[in-house]
C-alpha cells in the first residue's frame, strides 16, 4: 500500500535546483568540487565546530572517527542501545567489540548511571563511546561528557538524528572529540544520502580526509601507504545540501511546531495518563525531527496503530528495538534496566515532515484518538 502521507519525507524549497545547476555547469560533478568545500564550511559556521568533512553517509563518519582514533581489534566500545544500528555497525567495521548501555526514562537516550556502572565493572577499560542524540532530542551530554573525561573514555556523538539541536547553548556533536550528522533522506537537511564528521582536532579530520579519499599520497601519480575508503560527498550532493543547510533554522522551527500541535491535539490522553511524548531535557533545544510518543495504557500496541494508519496512508514506525535485543547482538554485554525495551514495546513515531498542516496532525490524532478508544 502506498502513502499519502510520509513519516518523513525530504522537503525541497529553497535553492537547491539553482545550486545544483551551477554545480553542472560547472562539470564538477563527482566527490570534491566547490559546494563540497561550501557545505563545510557553512556547517562549520552553523554548529561552531572548528571542522567539518563531508562524507558519503554518517556510518562512514562514525567509521573513520574510529578509525581515525586507533580503535581496533578486540577494543571496547561502548554505545547507545537504542539507536539505529549504522551507530554500531561502525564498531564491528573496525573489528571492536559495542558493549550497549540503556536509557533512562527522564531523556529517553543514554543512561548516565549505567554508563559508570558499565565503565566500572568492565573487563577491561573501554576505548571510547558512542552516544546517540535520539530523535534530534539532546542526551544528557554535559553529565556524559564529564564521565568520559573522568574515566579517560573517548567521546564521540552520533548527532546523525539531531542537526539544529542544542544543549546550554552548544551545538549537539560539539561536545565530543568527534561529532557526526547525517542528510540521509528522511533527516532534517539532506543531500539524498550523506553525512559530515565534524572534529576538535583538524590533525585528525585531515587524516579522516586521507582515509576517505583512498589513502592516496599527494603526489601527480597514485600512491598507497595505507588503506582508505571512497567515503568522500559528491559536489552535487552537497548542493542540495547548501540549499538545505540555508533553511536549517525555520526546519526546526517547523518540527517543533508540528510537535507542538500533537501536543496540543492528545492533550487530553496526556492528562488522562494514556501517552507520554518524548521528553526534552533542560538547558536544550531539540530538533523534534520525529514526533514520539509511548503508550502508558499496557492494553496499546504500537504495531496495531501502524497497521491501522497504514491503512489510512499514513506511514508511522514503531521506535527503535534496542540493540541488545536484536539477534545479531544476542551474546553481547550490556548495561540494561529495561528502560529502552519498554519504549520499543510501547512507542511509536508519527508523521512529522516540514509539509504538514495543522490539519494534517489533527487527523492523525483523532485516528491516535480512535485506536486508544478502541482498547
């Protein structure tokens, strides 16, 4: 069946055509080329991070700021659970070992009393952590932060779901040592399928820039001391994502809105107890890039309201399933309460694109309506 309304669809209305017009004619259309070179450095200037390299998809960011790191055979990772498993498939690229670490109720991303638990009764001490921005909703990155930086635990932020997102101020995947987004084509902003590694240390994302070009040596012909990746954007990619970069700040406004008018239509079943949306942490501003929400009546399955919707051609999905719980993980270590086990078995994201009316959302939510009546 298909949709007449998607849960995320891209959205372009802005410059786009025009700058991908300019980037034929200017016959630079494969990796490099000047909107390569724009996007980060317009990245750079919007999240303030000292830099930025544009890459194919942001598993590969995640790739090369492991590997960039030294995180090898046999390391300790630690990770979100959940999350998507692009943010894990990074660790086995590089034949480590993802040690997963639940959520707390109050963030619905990562749990920092069970990250010191994991770090503390590990093994062996982990090389680094992955933590996800759930939903374009800020972790609690500062409490994270200064853990990581207690323990000696390399920070990296998987802000894949969470451009235009804030903590206190400061650019989500800002805080780490590294930082990636993603403009795959359901994100906020994006270039049709891409991603950005951003970085404190331009030493770093340079070498990152060696990997993600082939390890080719600068030199007029092709020389190899190591091994790399074609990990690089291609100059028309990113000139859809200059134009889409330009309308970051009314995107976001946009989501929140939506978000806010789901609030404002289930306001009843929130105070009848029946739901709860995804929460916003103090001190931030999240994306919204997804309206979440889990049920609080046990009887409400999330699957039975995406068949119902789908029937209606509207797209939705439940939430993530933890990482800890999916097949391919089934004997790896995990820090878990049953926090993020809960959110998958009672959770579901809505329609949210950048297109939608307010009437639009008040249909969804009369159907929400209807199917919690129906229980």
């Amino acid at each position: 069946m298909g949709f007449k309304i998607f849960l995320s669809p891209p959205e372009l209305s802005g410059k786009e055509q025009q700058y991908v017009n300019e980037a034929f004619q200017s016959n630079y259309i494969a990796p490099l080329g000047a909107f390569v070179n724009r996007l980060e450095e317009e990245m750079k200037s919007y999240t303030h991070s000292p830099n930025a390299l544009a890459l194919n998809s942001g598993t590969a960011a995640l790739h090369l700021a492991l590997r960039v790191s030294g995180i090898a055979q046999g390391d300790f990772v630690l990770a979100s659970s959940f999350t998507f498993i692009g943010s894990i498939n990074a660790i086995l690229y590089q034949g480590a070992i993802p040690i997963f670490i639940d959520s707390d109720f109050t963030s619905w991303n990562l749990s920092p009393k069970l990250l010191v638990q994991a770090i503390e009764s590990m093994p062996k001490k982990p090389k680094a952590l992955i933590v996800t921005h759930l939903y374009g909703q800020c972790a609690k990155i500062a409490e994270i932060a200064e853990i990581c930086a207690q323990y000696g635990i390399l920070l990296i932020e998987d802000a894949a779901e969470s451009l235009g997102a804030f903590y206190d101020g400061k650019h989500s995947g800002t805080f780490g040592e590294y930082g990636v987004l993603s403009f795959n084509g359901n994100k906020i902003i994006t270039t049709s399928g891409g991603g950005m590694l951003l970085g404190k240390s331009q030493k770093n994302i340079e070498k990152a820039r060696y990997y993600s070009t082939q390890a080719r040596e600068n030199l007029p012909f092709y020389e190899h001391l190591d091994y790399g990746y074609n990990y690089r954007l291609s100059n028309i990619c990113a000139a859809i994502g200059v134009g889409q970069l330009e309308q970051i700040e009314a995107k976001v406004a946009k989501r929140r809105e939506i978000f806010s008018w789901y609030e404002e239509a289930l306001q009843n079943e929130v105070e009848s107890q029946n739901i709860e949306f995804m929460p916003e942490i103090p001190n931030s501003r999240g994306n919204r890039w997804l309206s979440t929400l889990r049920f609080l009546n046990p009887k409400a399955n999330p699957l039975k309201l995406v068949e119902s919707l789908a029937k209606e051609e509207i797209e939705s999905r439940p939430l993530w399933k933890p990482m800890h719980l999916q097949p391919i993980f089934r004997d790896s270590l995990h820090f878990s309460d049953g926090t993020s086990q809960q959110l998958f078995e009672s959770g579901i994201c809505l329609p949210s694109g950048g297109a939608l009316q307010k009437r639009d959302i008040d249909r969804i939510a009369n159907l929400v309506q209807n199917f919690l009546k129906s229980l």
